[in-house]
C-alpha cells in the first residue's frame, strides 16, 4: 500500500522535494562554474590551451616576398620576430590585454617637452619630445629642442583613436625608445594632449595632412637624423596611407605599423557582429562624441547638434562628423577611400606590419595578405594572439612585446645597409627632383628605350624668319616668309622623328624579353613553344603554296 500511495504523487513535487535536500552550496558551486564557463567564452580565452602547450606560446608568423631585402638584411636578425609570443598566464584574452592596458597598466614616467605647430589652414599640432638624454629628468617649461645638427634617429609616433601621448601603450613606447637611445617625438591628433582646435577641421582615418607637415617639419629641422615612423591602430591607417601616397618622396626612411584596422568598411561590419565588440563600438563612438563637443564653438560647420549628442558608435559619428566636414557622399564612401589596403601596395619604403589574430576591435579579416606579399618593401608579423595594442607578457604583464618587436627591428635598421640605401634616396630625391617629361616640349627616344626629356624651349621670338641647326651632321634649313629654302652647303637628310630608328624601337623589346629570360628558364621555353605552336599553320601554308607552284611549274615547263 505504501508504495502504491508513493507512486501515487507527483514527480513534479518530488523533484521539489529532493532539491531542498541539495545543500545551498553546492548551487553556488554549481552557479559559479557554469559563469566560469560562459566568461570563459564569452572573453574568448584561451588559458586551457596554454596549459596544454607549457605556457610557451604561438609562434610569429611572418609573410613576405621572397625577393624582399627588408627581411634578408633586418628581419631575419631580429630574434623576437622568429620567436614566440606567450601573453601572462591571468590575461590569456584578447579582450582581457586590451582593457587591462587601458584601465590598470602602470605606465613609465614620462617627461614629455611640448613644441606648437602651426599648419597652413590654422590648425594646431602639439609635439611631444621624449628624448633619450633627459628620460629621467624632470621636464621644463618651454622647448630647448633638438640640435639642428643632432644626428640622433628621430622616431614619429602617431596615436590611435581618441588617443595622445598621455595613452599607456604610448607612453610604453615612448620610454622605450627614448631609453634605447632614440629621439622620439608623438604627433598628437588635433584637439587632443590638451590642446584647442583652432581651425574648423578634425582628424579622420584617412586625414594624412597633418603628418605630412609635421614629417616635412621635422626632416627641414633635422636634415642629418635619420627620420622613422610607427603608427598605431587609425595612426597605422594614416602612416601606411601616407606612404602609399607618397611612394618614394618621403623622409621617412623606415616605418612600423601597429594593429592597423586596414579596411574601415570590413572593420565597420566586424565591430557590430557581436555584444563584445559592440562594447568597443560604444566607448570609442562615446569618446568621439565627446572630442566633436568639446569644439562645438569652433566648428561652425557641424549644425545637427542634435543627432551629434545622439552618438553611440563610430559609425554615427563619422556619418554626423566626418563625413559633413570632409563632403563625403556615406559613410561607406569615406570608409572606401581611406583605407589603407588600398595604398599598402604602393609602399616604397621598409615596413613592418604587426597584427594579433585574435585583435577584438580589427578583425583579421582586413589584413591585405597578397598585397603585402606582394611588396617586397612589407613585411607582416602575425601573432595567434594579442589583443588589440595589448600583447602583454610575462608573469606580472609590465612588458609589451610588440614594443620589444619595434625596438629591435629599428636597432637591426639603423646598422644595416639598408638605411644607408634609403639616405641616399631620400637625399636623391630631396637636392634634385627629376623634370617630369609632361613639364618638357620635347621627348627623346635613348638607346635603352627610355623616354626622357630634351629641354627648355628655346627663349624669345623668330618672327617670320626661324632657323633649325642640327649640329651633328651640319646642315640647315631656312624659312623665309612660308617657303622653305635650303642652304647650297647643306647635305640633305631625313627627318628622324619622321623615319624612326628601328633598333631603337626594338630595345624595349629586347628589354622585356631579358627580363623575362633572366626571371625564369621556363619562361622562355613556354614562349618559344607558344611562338612555335603560333606560327606552325602560318609557316605550313606558304610552304605547301610554294610546293604547288614548284611542282605546276616544273609541270607546265615539261608539257
């Protein structure tokens, strides 16, 4: 009986009853492991897989030409690039390296020198100097500057977004170098390090007007230092942008770029996909809002204040900010234009790419991988993890590798043959600008097959009476009143514009075919079976037409 009233009753109740019988800590145990689990994939960690690899890391990966001298005569001698990074045990998150930077890193002292720079449309540039005699000393006021003559390699520094020479990675940098012995100089962005916008622009991803005065000001001030530049996140995106604009015309003679969003309409996609990254959107779309208000006076061009206040994301900024007082049509327009994969491939200068895999704010999907193999002035260090300007390492997470990774690639720079190589370009292109041949009347044929430029034309009026020299063969035509008289001395010859010289024609041919010769062997036995293959039907026939004619003419001739 007992057992029947027992089947009897619910088992709704006797599940009830059996929970209240689970002391209450065990559900706290139980609730903290399943919250353990969801933050630990929620901040994408990866703590188990370093358990199982010892804590040793992933190894860098790096991508370049083959035929890039940049890794043969640098990057190969630089150990940390070859080598592994290994984040701190307790920060084994992307999204963990890159909050703890910004909230609770001790950063160095700093003792920046400040110098105000004026551009052409009034805008104002705050320089600080970090330079690598007073790292420890106190800073005084004013600016005592470099010497003119100072031969001290000067490194450029543009931050990222909403960000100055105050910003921890910054400063990490900064310290750094300044104590490797190195100048270093952090161009902050207009409105930002405590300076007032004076001029109705603001900075953007792709504005690289700035950096070009305050390269152009700094290679006119210190002609004899060689001049290097790193660029972090936006400022990545501005550097490898200023370089792909300017080509070979730059006193920049080596450079670095930190997590470089790359391609700002993908960026822009990725950043919204999930909450983590929303999280990102929305402090540095709050952060942009606030820098476009602390300037609202001075922008008279900015009316809708109203959605301005409404901010929430990048994209709401650059599309109310950005886009009104750079007269870009959308947003994905303006995202289009200024991003730097499309100016990586005409980088002519030695550069150095680093990017962590797991970047939380620039996905991996914008890193231009062909293009920078393309190159054979890029190279590209990628890491498996990192965060986003994060990459802290070692127990205690005071070390930043990817600063480590810039101090000695400049140091494997500056003794090698290869900057020595870039000073020369850079004084080539400095003291002697070639003419362009769109600028000269004339054009020249050399025997190489080069275009070039003849010269000036001739000064001052011939009225009716013009007379043409050539002063190699020693004849002369004169042009009386229209008609066209030729001198009883003088030999007469061909026009050679009009009668083209063939083998000056075919030097670029011959050219192209060396080339082609000299790349690969194979090369040249595919054309020759091309050629062969080609012309066989064109050859078969006439020899065929030409066996019929023999044979119907010794035909007719016996008849």
């Amino acid at each position: 009986m007992d057992c029947i009233a027992l089947s009897s009753e619910s088992p709704y109740v006797l599940m009830l009853k059996a929970a209240f019988l689970i002391p209450i800590s065990h559900y706290l145990l139980g609730f903290l492991f399943l919250l353990i689990v969801f933050l630990y994939n929620f901040m994408e960690m990866y703590f188990i897989q370093e358990i199982f690899t010892g804590f040793r890391g992933k190894p860098v990966s790096l991508t370049f030409n083959s035929c890039c001298d940049l890794y043969q005569q640098v990057v190969s001698k630089c150990k940390i690039l070859h080598g592994r990074f290994s984040s701190t045990p307790w920060l084994c998150s992307p999204h963990l390296q890159t909050i703890f930077l910004q909230l609770f890193e001790r950063v160095p002292a700093c003792n920046y020198q400040r110098q105000i720079l004026k551009t052409s449309d009034g805008g104002t540039i705050a320089l600080d100097w970090l330079r690598n005699v007073n790292v420890k000393i106190p800073s005084v006021e004013g600016f005592d500057g470099v010497q003119s003559d100072d031969k001290t390699p000067i490194i450029l520094v543009i931050p990222g977004l909403t960000s100055d020479s105050n910003s921890a990675y910054i400063k990490h940098l900064a310290f750094k170098m300044a104590k490797s012995g190195w100048n270093v100089v952090v161009s902050n962005h207009r409105g930002l390090g405590g300076v007032t916008i004076t001029s109705d622009c603001l900075y953007n991803a792709g504005w690289t007007e700035d950096a070009r005065k305050v390269i152009c000001h700094l290679h006119t001030q210190y002609p004899q230092a060689p001049l290097f530049a790193v660029g972090t996140s936006i400022g990545a995106n501005v550097l490898v942008k200023y370089l792909g604009e300017e080509g070979v015309n730059t006193a920049i003679v080596g450079a670095v770029a930190i997590c470089s969003p790359w391609d700002l309409l993908i960026g822009d996609r990725f950043i919204k996909r999930r909450f983590a990254q929303r999280c990102y959107d929305k402090a540095l779309g709050i952060g942009l809002k606030v820098y476009a208000q602390l300037h609202r006076s001075i922008l008279p061009r900015l009316t809708d204040w109203d959605s301005i206040s409404k901010i929430c994301c990048i994209r709401d900024y650059d599309q109310h900010v950005t886009c009104v007082l750079n007269d870009f049509e959308t947003v994905d327009t303006y995202y289009r234009k200024v991003s730097c994969s499309s100016y990586v491939g005409n980088v002519r200068v030695p550069l150095l790419c680093i990017s962590a895999l797991d970047d939380p704010v620039c996905s991996r999907e914008t890193i231009p991988w062909d293009e920078c193999r393309a190159n054979k002035n890029v190279v590209l260090a990628t890491t498996q993890h990192g965060g986003h300007l994060g990459h802290l390492e070692g127990l205690t997470g005071k070390s930043l590798w990817w600063v480590r990774a810039v101090d000695e690639f400049f140091c494997a720079f500056n003794s090698s043959s290869l900057i020595r190589r870039e000073k020369i370009q850079n004084n080539t292109v400095n003291s002697s600008p070639l003419k362009s041949i769109d600028e000269a009347p004339y054009v020249n044929l050399r025997e190489d097959g080069l275009v070039t430029a003849f010269g000036e034309e001739p000064s001052g009026e011939l009225g009716n009476e013009q007379l043409v020299e050539d002063d190699k063969v020693g004849d002369s035509v004169r042009v009386n009143n229209g008609t066209v008289q030729q001198e009883p001395n003088a030999m007469t010859q061909f026009d050679p514009v009009r009668c083209p010289n063939i083998n000056a024609m075919m030097v670029p041919i011959k050219n192209c075919l060396n080339q082609l010769s000299g790349r690969s062997k194979i090369s040249m036995w595919v054309l020759a079976c091309v050629a062969i293959t080609t012309t066989w039907p064109i050859l078969g026939s006439l020899l065929f037409k030409r066996k019929l004619r023999n044979n119907f003419s010794s035909s007719s001739t016996k008849r």
